[in-house]
C-alpha cells in the first residue's frame, strides 16, 4: 500500500504542477512573442526590429539562456491594420502560447491587441509606440519605454515656435490614436506660450496624397507644421509642400524619427525636425562599442543596422535583465515584481536612464531634440522633461 500511495503522491504533484506551470516558460525555453509589421507601411521598421531582437536573443542563447533556460523569438505579422493585430496577439497567446508579447509597433494595433493579451494575464512589454495609453490608466500588464508622443510634443513645440519666432504654427496628422496625440501635445504645448493652432487638417491611415492638406496649410499661411506622420507620410507630406514652393518649419514626433526618411526622401527632407532618445546608429561616427555591434549586425543579417535595430536589440535586453532578477521561478508575477524595482542605465546607444516602480510604468519621460541637416540626423538639444 505504501508504495502505492507514494506513487500516487507523485502523480498528483505532477499534475498540480502542470495545472500552475506558468505559460510560455519550460525547463529549457522562455518564449518571447511579438507583433511586427512585416508586409503594411511600417515594415521597413519591422524588419530591423526583428532583426535586432533576434541578433540579442542569440547572444543570450550563447551565453547559456536565463537561468539555464534558452529564448526562442516568435513574431506574427499584423500588416500594421489593428484588426490583424488582434488576430495575431490571439495566436500567440491561444496557439504559441507566449510568456510576454514585447516590441509590438503601433499605437491602434497595441490598444486593439492588449485586451486579448490581458485576458490571459500576458504582459505588454515595451511597445513600439509613445501614445499614453501604454501606461496609463496604471495596469500591473503594462510597461512602456518611449517617452510619450504627448510630453514630447508639449515639451518641444513651444521652444521650436518662440526660438524660430514662428507666427502661425499649422498641423497635419493622421486620423487615429497617434496622430491625435501628437496634435493633442502640440496643443497643450501652444497653450502654455498663449499660442492657439492657427490651421489644421487630417488624413486617413495609408493615405499617399497630400497634396489637399498642403495646399490647405500654404493657403492659411503656416511657418511651421507640426506633423503627426510615421514614414511615407512624412516624406509625402514634406515632399508635396516643397513641390508647391510651401517651405515651412517641420517638426514631427519619435514616429518620423528614422533613417528612412532621408534615405528615401532625399535632400527635400532636409531642415526637419523631430523628437528623439535613442540616436540612429551611423557607422562612420559612432562610439567603437557601437562600431563592434554593428559589425555583429551587419555579419548576422547582410544590412546596416538603423534606428529600429537598436531598439529591438534593446527590449529583448532589458526583458533579459529583468528575467533574469525574477529568478529561477519565473511567473508573470515573479517578472512584474522584478520590473518593479528595475533601474536602467544609459546605454552606448544614448538611451536615457529608466526606472520603474508599482506605480510608474514609464521608464522615462525625457526627449531630445534632433534635425535633418545634409542628409543625417544631428541631436540639436539634449534631454528635457515636460
């Protein structure tokens, strides 16, 4: 009988476990979901932060995983369309079954996504969005890392308006959750130097003409454009008004804030402005610890790293770190509790200092200030808060 009952014994205790055993974390892998772009307008970005995010995962496999257990990246691509995203966030948490979601690019697909994730008590870590609504309203599943589109705007706005002495500061933005933030910021921002929006106008997600909205803001007699645009709007926008002799002041959020838009857009995109944390990585220039990772890059994936590598190699690095003080018995709960108390750095990247608490889930809230100046990107002013 004694023998029998130890056998039971055992099996129980196995059974209780696998009932409690923590979704996306075996003996040996942690599984890292995440929602990119890969096919839509923003997969130029989705493919560097893929690619980042793999080249850290590497490293951390060869170096022998977290606590023994090695990363496996598992991305679905949402086409950046907010109804897709819901649909890949339901196959990675019902089929993959991920521990955390992390890097998901876009401020209409995360908000559609979260509730799915949520459900199944899988945190969002890290979106590649700076809209409010990643930490706020406060939610023990949300940690977010890029200062907000808002603060940014609030913040620089009005010193880009009083120090180019602008008269009639204009915006174009597009008719969602970011664009709306950015309008939102540079309002508040105008406000606190007594200056109401003189001109300002939308379009739809996806739009590749903006030949209305520029002839809208030349005619209202804009010096400066506050643009609530991502990449090809950016570039359309700016080069649509250059095309009809309108030569305003530009300024745009994190979201412009890519190699891409010179590259592609060439030297009418020159004199814009944008805000920014971490800079975009130019090889000729950069630190020697850069120059080495880049190098890693490069020999990895065949392209040169850009802006969105970076950051993709850095959410997997910070998760990683906050992994690995969760500890051995790795829970949602073990991982929120060591997020709670983690301090971040500045890196070589030029990322700010973050921290986050119980009730803080913004790492930082600080940006810079940078420019298109003969085809690159050069800081122009050094870190503020709102």
């Amino acid at each position: 009988m004694k023998p029998f009952l130890a056998v039971l014994a055992a099996a129980l205790t196995v059974a209780v476990g696998a009932a409690h055993a923590q979704q996306g974390v075996s003996a040996t892998e942690i599984l890292i979901g995440s929602i990119l772009d890969q096919s839509g307008p923003l997969s130029g970005y989705g493919k560097q932060t893929r690619q980042g995010m793999q080249l850290r995962v590497d490293e951390i496999n060869e170096q022998g995983g977290i606590h023994g257990r090695k990363l496996k990246l598992v991305v679905e691509d949402d086409g950046y369309d907010p109804k897709r995203a819901v649909l890949a966030a339901q196959k990675l948490v019902n089929q993959d079954k991920v521990f955390i979601v992390a890097a998901h690019i876009g401020t209409a697909q995360n908000n559609a996504a979260m509730p799915v994730q949520f459900e199944k008590n899988i945190v969002n870590f890290f979106p590649l969005t700076a809209a409010r609504e990643m930490y706020e309203p406060l939610n023990r599943l949300k940690y977010a890392y890029v200062a907000a589109y808002y603060e940014a705007a609030r913040a620089w706005l009005p010193k880009l308006a009083k120090e180019k002495n602008a008269r009639k500061v204009c915006a174009m933005y597009q008719d969602d959750e970011y664009g709306l933030e950015v309008l939102r910021g540079a309002e508040a921002g105008l406000k606190t130097i007594n200056v109401e929006m003189a001109e300002k106008t939308s379009f739809k997600r996806g739009a590749t003409d903006f030949s209305s909205q520029m002839a809208r803001l030349k005619g209202a007699n804009c010096d400066l454009v506050v643009l609530g645009t991502v990449i090809r709007e950016t570039i359309g926008g700016i080069a649509e008004a250059r095309k009809i002799g309108f030569n305003p002041i530009f300024f745009t959020s994190q979201a412009g804030y890519t190699e891409l838009i010179h590259k592609l857009g060439g030297k009418a995109m020159d004199g814009l402005y944008a805000t920014m944390t971490v800079q975009v990585p130019y090889l000729d220039d950069a630190s020697q610890p850069v120059r080495f990772w880049a190098t890693k890059y490069k020999t990895k994936f065949g392209d040169d790293p850009a802006l969105f590598s970076v950051i993709g190699y850095q959410i997997v690095d910070y998760f990683a770190q906050a992994a690995a003080k969760a500890g051995k018995n790795l829970t949602t709960d073990t991982f929120i509790k060591a997020m709670d108390t983690m301090s971040f750095p500045a890196d070589v990247f030029g990322a700010p200092p973050m921290t986050y608490s119980p009730t803080k889930r913004l790492g930082s809230e600080a940006s810079r200030l940078s420019q298109i100046v003969d085809g690159r990107w050069k800081v122009v002013a050094d870190y503020v808060k709102p």
